[in-house]
C-alpha cells in the first residue's frame, strides 16, 4: 500500500491525498480506470452506427427480398411455396 510505503497512516495519506490532488485515492483510482476503458471503447463506439447502418440495409434487403419471392410465387414464376 501506498501509504505504508510513504510511512503515513492510511487516514492521514489519504488527507494529505485529497488536499494535494483534490479527489481520494480511491476516486482518483478509478478515474485513471474509467479513462482507460474509454479510450479502449473509442474505436468500437466509431463501429457502432456502422454496424447498426449494416443491419438496417440487411433488415430493408430481406424485407424487400422477401416481397419480391413472394410476388413471383403468386404470379406463378417460382414452383416452390415460400414458407
């Protein structure tokens, strides 16, 4: 620990902390954490409205893949019912 290293109490190194960076150990812990793992989430958060992008067209291109095979079927031009 950090404070056994710096002879001090945990109470005290944590006081002397707060006073001197203004935020706990603890806090500032996990700030440094959470702005790792932000920095690691940026490129897929850029990925995300790709990917979202990519399934729309893939929704839109069965839906309407769909309407077509199911037209043909009526008019007779597939032999195959589509379930």
């Amino acid at each position: 620990m950090v404070a056994e290293a710096a002879n001090l109490s945990k109470h005290h190194f944590s006081k002397l902390f707060k006073k001197h960076v203004g935020t706990t150990p603890y806090d500032y812990y996990i700030n440094i954490k959470i702005r790792e793992i932000q920095e690691r989430l940026k490129p897929l958060l850029t990925l995300v409205p790709d990917i979202f992008m990519g399934y729309m067209r893939t929704v839109r291109f069965s839906r309407l893949n769909f309407k077509l095979l199911k037209r043909r079927y009526k008019r007779g031009e597939l032999g195959v019912p589509i379930v």
